[in-house]
C-alpha cells in the first residue's frame, strides 16, 4: 500500500529537494510551507501516514497541524 507523506517546513525550496530524493519510493508526498498550504492536502487526502515537520514553522502554527493530523486519524506518525 502507498503511504501518504506530508512534509510540512518554512523553506519551499528544501521541501522540492526532499520530496524529488522520496519520488522513486512507495510513497505519495504532500507539501507545504504554511498552515493555508496544508489545509487542502487534509481536504483531499484520506489518510496521513507520516508527517514531517520543520522547526522553522512557529509552535502555535505546529501544534494547529498536529491537531488536525491526529484528529482525522490516530495512527498517524508525527
């Protein structure tokens, strides 16, 4: 099964870089530099297996993503 990624950090350019090194595995990346940025990957994707996340982004920011991670599903890896 494809495990849906999500990587989550403040400079867009690190993000491509990380998800062009993944593109080859089993793996179907989400990206984004900002909580406006994320919202849509929650709207469009069932499942989040793995989030990633950068410290670059601010802690209230963070833990709003992080809270609606794990409220759309508890197994999600954080």
């Amino acid at each position: 099964m494809i495990k849906n990624i999500l990587l989550i950090g403040r400079k867009g350019i690190v993000l491509s870089d990380a998800k062009s090194e993944l593109q080859d595995l089993d793996f179907k990346i989400y990206t984004g530099t900002n909580v406006d940025e994320v919202w849509p990957v929650f709207a469009q994707v069932e499942r989040i297996d793995h989030v990633f996340m950068g410290a670059g982004i601010g802690l209230q920011k963070r833990l709003e993503i992080v809270r609606e991670v794990l409220v759309r599903s508890g197994e999600t890896c954080i």
